[in-house]
C-alpha cells in the first residue's frame, strides 16, 4: 500500500513509513524531519508515531544486497569477475560525489523553506522562469521525486510554464547529478551536459509562456499571487538575524541536514546502484562493437540512444553511470545526452502525471517541444567532442 507524504510530496509505502494519527486521519511520511515539520505546522506533538520499518523491502538494501552477492560469488564464478572489476570502477568514479551531493541536498532540504519555492514560482512574469530554472538546480531531486513536488507547487498556484521550468530542470541539472556527472566526464563535458539542460528548460519554459498566452495549453486555475509584501531577502534576513549559535543548535541543525541527505539518499541512491549495476552489466559482456554500429558517433546511434531511453525507466541518477558507460565505448557524449535527457521528458510516468494534473495540452506538448532541442544539443555536442 502506498501513500503520499504530506509535506515532501513523496510516494512511500505504508509498511516501513512513519505514522502520525491527526485528527482521526493517518498521515504517513518518508522520514522524521517530514514528520517533525508537519508536527511543527500544525503544533501538535510527534509522540505516538510508530515506525514499522521493514529491512527486507528497503530497496537500497536489497539492490545492495544483490550487487555484494555477485561480486562475492565472482571468488567462485570467474564469469563475475569483469562484472566486479567495472562496478567497482565505477563506484571508486563517483562515490564521493554522491556523499557530497547527498550533503548539499540535506543542507538545502534543511535550510531552505518551501514557501521560496512557491513564491517564485507563482508569478506569471519571464524571469520567473530563469527562477524556476535556478531552484530546480537547489531542488535536489531525482525525476521521480520532483513529479510530486512538480504537482503540489503546481496545485499552490505555479503558473503552468514555471511548473514545466521547475520540473525539467531538477532532474536534469540538480546539484547531487552535477557532482556526479564532474566525476564521470570530467569538468568540461559535464558542464556542457549542464548547462544544455538549464538552457532547455529556459527555453522550454519560456514557449510554454507563448503557448499559455495564446491559450494553446491549459492554465493554472489555482494560481493565486501571493503577498505583494513578502520579500524572500527581507525573510532569510530575518532568519539570518534571529539564528542564535550554540552546540545545542548546532547539533539540532547537523542532525536535521543529515535527515535531510538520509531522505534524499533514500529516493535515489537505490536508482544509482542500480545504474551502476547495469552499467557493469555492458561494460562487461557487451562488446564494445555493438556499441559502435548501435549507438555509435553518427544520427541513426542518436536515435537509437533516444528510443533506448525513452524505454528505460530508470532515475536520472541512474541513467548517469548507463551514460557514461555509452561514452566510455563510443567517444559519442551526444549520445550520453540524449540518454540523460531524453529519458525523463518522453517518461510515461512524468507524462502521464501532467495529462492527469496539469493538462493534456500540456503533456503532450513537453516531448514536442523539448525532445528537438535534445537532439540538436546532442548532435552540437556529437560535433565539438
């Protein structure tokens, strides 16, 4: 059974979440800092949860579980043995990466309110795209868990165009996925895989104004502007001022961006071991000419990259070791691109979540208008690398 957290908007399993009875109405959350927060919100007190968290059914634990076996019976199988040696390169590639990520994405979750988020995001004006396109970055969350975010800023009143903004840019160009992609391309090509993605969704952001404009998709009848008197600088100022140093509160706010990263570990990290893991699986038994005549340095490997990802569903993290391993054997970073992009804007599920919340205009527009420009980028990028 599956539930929604209240306050992250993330899909968790009744099973292993935690519980808070309000009034008469069960409340299921991902983590205690969600919990504490809505016990904040709405000031009543967290005594009484119960966490009945089950070991088996964490899938962080079973897909480690199923990569430790493997390499553990490569002593025995000799046939293991090249699937051990490239996850084991590719975990000594990134692994300081995502603990990096997972701490600046704690640091985020646990310093920055949400109120930002929905303040910027409600106002129908250009720039609010550029700052839809820039919290998308500071979002830190893998596709999967930016839909859900996506609909709530987006039932709070963000206008359609910064909901579509704010949703490719999270996946695409959040920090933890920056990291990671520095540790695989190196700083130059994952720059160019960057910022390709912050210019889509500007872009992308910016014709979905026009289109609204000309009423071509569906507007949001929830927005409402909100205090013409908040100022977010006036607000982290205030906060600034009123943060009073001290261990004690020093241990309360090391404790809270640890709850944050373990929340945010707990939405992707189980997608990078598997990305990792079937990245090994290629690197190990697919000869490198399958790559080269299929998804090799030419148009017709672009395409077959773009129908491979459009059938893939995995996590953006995910797909960045499969990336990497695509552009280990080709040389084509176009193609590691394309995979990377293109995987989350033809998704079914982010499709299918915009048909149903948002509009069918708008869902069936975000592939028409975003899937060219990945193509163009991954051929531009095909050309100077």
């Amino acid at each position: 059974m599956k539930s929604i957290d209240p306050v992250c908007g993330m899909e968790v399993d009744k099973d292993s979440a935690l519980t808070l009875k309000h009034e008469g109405e069960n409340y299921y959350f991902c983590s205690s800092h969600c919990l504490n927060v809505f016990s904040k919100k709405n000031q009543i007190s967290a005594q009484g949860t119960q966490s009945r968290s089950l070991w088996h059914k964490n899938k962080i634990i079973l897909v480690s579980a199923v990569l430790l076996c493997a390499c553990l019976l490569a002593e025995i199988l000799p046939l293991l043995v090249p699937f051990r040696e490239a996850l084991a390169m590719y975990i000594q590639k990134i692994w300081w990466a995502i603990i990096l990520g997972f701490l600046m994405g704690g640091i985020v979750e646990y310093f920055i309110p949400r109120q930002y988020f929905s303040h910027v995001l409600s106002r129908p004006e250009k720039k609010i795209i550029f700052y839809s396109v820039g919290l998308g970055f500071f979002a830190s969350l893998c596709s999967c868990g930016i839909l859900a975010l996506s609909i709530q800023i987006h039932k709070k009143g963000a206008s359609t165009p910064a909901v579509v903004a704010f949703l490719l840019a999270s996946p695409w160009a959040n920090f933890p996925l920056t990291l990671m992609l520095v540790g695989f391309f190196g700083i130059v090509k994952s720059l160019y895989i960057v910022f390709s993605a912050i210019i889509i969704a500007i872009t992308t952001g910016l014709i979905f104004q026009f289109l609204e404009k000309r009423n071509w998709i569906e507007s949001n009848k929830n927005t409402v502007l909100t205090e013409e008197d908040f100022s977010i600088r006036d607000d982290f100022k205030k906060r600034f001022n009123n943060y009073r140093f001290s261990l004690h509160q020093l241990t309360i706010d090391i404790k809270g961006v640890f709850l944050g990263a373990v929340n945010l570990a707990n939405m992707v990290l189980w997608w990078i071991l598997i990305g990792a893991g079937l990245a090994s699986l290629l690197a190990a038994y697919v000869p490198t000419e399958i790559f080269h005549r299929y998804l090799g340095h030419s148009l017709l490997g672009l395409l077959t990259t773009l129908v491979f990802a459009t059938a893939l569903e995995v996590c953006s993290e995910g797909t960045a070791p499969l990336a990497f391993e695509i552009y280990r054997q080709t040389g084509a970073l176009g193609n590691s691109l394309t995979l990377l992009m293109a995987g989350v804007v033809t998704d079914y599920t982010e499709i299918g979540l915009l048909w149903h919340n948002v509009g069918r205009k708008t869902a069936i527009f975000l592939p028409l208008i975003t899937v060219p420009q990945v193509i163009a980028f991954s051929l531009l990028a095909n050309f100077i690398f």
